[in-house]
C-alpha cells in the first residue's frame, strides 16, 4: 500500500466517525481495519497516528480551517467531506511536517474524487491560506 492509498483510507476512515460520531475511537478504528483488511504496519501506525493525533489537536486544527472561511461562513457550512479533507491535511502540514506541495496536492486529488466540483477549489484556497502563515 503506497503512502496515497494509505491517506485515502485514513479518510474513509475519518470520514465514517464523522458521520458516526461514536464514543468508542479506539474500537471503531480497529474495526475499520479489521473489515477493510489493513494489515500493513506502515498502515495501521500511520492511519492510528493521523485519526488520534487530529483528535488531540482538534480544536486547534478547526481554529485554523474558522481563520480562513469567509466572514459569513461557518464550520457548519462545510460538507462533511470538505472538513474531512482539510482536518487530515492541516495534521499532515502542522503536526506531521509533510511538505505542504505534497499535502495539498493530495488533499485536491481527494476532493476530486470525493467532493462536490466547487471543493477543489475550497479545499485548494484554504490549505494556500494556512501555509502562507
């Protein structure tokens, strides 16, 4: 499994307890690995490190998506796919130190496979915004 397939896995994962919103973290992550066969140990420490590292710094990393919206929008407005996409790659740029070209890249490629037309483009602008910091 290469480093991109590892992070779009990550996001359906993040994506899932986004909609879920189940207490147990821990076991839902395991369950996730277990049912979509991740066996790989780069993996499972990467896809463990990203979910319960965004988790620990949650409200910092929504703080920083709030300093970008428009004045008029709020975290609310955003597809839960969108929020997805942005909380995974701030983690990487702030607290993981990926290069943030890398990043930001990936996270576009997501939000063409899985947004709407116009998240590219959200996504794109935001991440711009929190690396011109």
């Amino acid at each position: 499994m290469n480093r991109s397939e590892i992070r779009e896995q990550t996001f359906k994962l993040m994506y899932s307890l986004e909609i879920q919103r189940d207490e147990n973290l821990e076991e839902q992550v395991e369950l996730y690995l277990e049912s979509n066969n991740i066996t790989d140990k780069n993996a499972i420490d990467y896809i463990k490190d990203v979910i319960f590292g965004i988790e620990k710094n949650k409200e910092e990393i929504l703080e920083e998506i709030e300093k970008y919206l428009k004045s008029d929008w709020k975290i609310d407005r955003i597809s839960k796919i969108d929020l997805t996409i942005l909380k995974l790659a701030i983690y990487e740029i702030k607290y993981k130190e990926l290069p943030f070209k890398v990043a930001i890249n990936e996270a576009v490629e997501l939000a063409k496979k899985y947004g709407e037309d116009s998240s590219k483009k959200f996504v794109n602008g935001i991440l711009a915004n929190v690396v011109k910091e």
